[in-house]
C-alpha cells in the first residue's frame, strides 16, 4: 500500500486472529477435541486451508466423511464451547487495534466484522476483548451460503455499511481469509500473526500489504491516518 492509497469509507475486521491474536487457543482446542475423538493433530498445512473455514466446512474434512445437520451441531458446540473456556480472561486486543479504531471513529469510517466464528463466540471473544460495541455490525459465515474463501460474508460486511466492497479495507490472518477479501474486490492488509510474512506475501492473489500488527499498520504509508 503507498500513500497515495484512498482513506476507505469503510473497514472490515475478521476476527479470530485479528482482532486478537488467539489461534493458538483455537488449535489446543482442536487438539482437544481431535484426541476425544480419536482423530490426528492438525498440522501447520491443515490449518492453512481450515483457518476461516465454517465449521460446517471444517468437520466432514476432519472426519473424512459426510456428517448430519444434527452431528455437526453437536461437534461444532463441543470444538467451541473447548474453546471459551481456554480463552476466558486470555483474551486482549492486538496491538494497536485500539488506537486504530479511536482513529476510524474520529473519520466517521464504518466498522463492521466478517467471521466464520459462531454467534457464541463472537459475542464471548467481544465481550473478553471489551469489544462489545463492535457486536454491532457482525456478518457470520453462518448466515451467508458460502464461507470463506468465497467472498459472501465480506460482501454482507459491507452490505451492513451501506459502503461499496471496493470502498472498503478488509484486515485477515489468514489465507482463506485473504483470498475472500480480495474476491470481494477489498483492499486487504494481512496481519502475520498465525501465518509467517513470507506466506502470506506468497498467495495468489496476495494481500496488498503484510504487517505483524495494528502498530505497524499505523505506522506505515498507507495507513488511514495519512489521507485527508
């Protein structure tokens, strides 16, 4: 991103991983459920393509076959409700979030979140983070009729602030992620934290720019604050 990069009318946040660095927690809680139930750890490369995934998505890859309305119910609540409970009282906002979004509330530019986490969790990390106002302006992969990588949910983040895609500025961790973002026709920022640089640098379409954070984010060229 230089900076002549436009100030954007609009800014789209994932969550896990984004908005807090947390995916760590999300794998021990795979862990867990994964040796409930028999099934292998996760590796580095399976996360890479199930990060951002649904978990109606995720599940049947897991398993290896077709699972019922019913059994991924129940498999998504126990994976997720594993989750809060690590996560509770370990939840704080990624660096420089905070100052970033004083700085969109001062330019009047819209917020909204485009997650594939369940309406439990994004209302329990939000609450964590003493993010509750953000709750307000939530589109969940749950509630479109494609996760990511398919753009639908970023398309509804932006649909929720009355602001063109390409109008808005979209922040990911990971490469699902991304690759919705840009599908949605979204300027992305990348942010390093479950990824390395170097990876994320690499896909295709890549993001526009990499950073470990909101810090540097802010620091750098394109960042919000250098528009008019």
């Amino acid at each position: 991103m230089s900076g002549s990069t436009p100030v954007p009318r609009g800014v789209v946040f994932d969550l896990d991983g984004t908005l807090v660095d947390n995916m760590s927690i999300h794998a021990e809680a795979f862990s867990s459920f994964s040796g409930r139930h028999g099934l292998p750890p996760l590796t580095l490369e399976d996360r890479a393509r199930l990060d951002g995934k649904r978990n109606r998505d995720i599940f049947p890859i897991l398993f290896g076959r077709p699972l019922d309305e019913p059994t991924l119910s129940a498999y998504a609540d126990e994976k997720e409700s594993i989750y809060r409970e690590l996560s509770r009282g370990q939840l704080v906002p990624l660096s420089g979030l905070t100052r970033l979004l004083s700085v969109l509330a001062a330019r009047r530019i819209g917020v909204a979140l485009a997650t594939s986490a369940p309406e439990p969790n994004v209302r329990h990390s939000l609450e964590e983070l003493g993010l509750g106002a953000l709750g307000a302006r939530v589109a969940r992969s749950d509630q479109v009729p494609r996760g990511k990588p398919h753009p639908d949910v970023f398309l509804a983040a932006a649909a929720m602030l009355g602001v063109p895609p390409e109008s808005c500025l979209a922040f990911e961790d990971a490469p699902l992620g991304v690759a919705a973002a840009r599908s949605a026709g979204m300027t992305c920022v990348a942010l390093a934290t479950t990824f390395s640089r170097e990876s994320l640098a690499s896909l295709h379409p890549p993001p526009h720019c990499v950073v470990a954070d909101f810090e540097e984010y802010l620091a750098g060229p394109g960042a919000v604050l250098t528009g008019p």
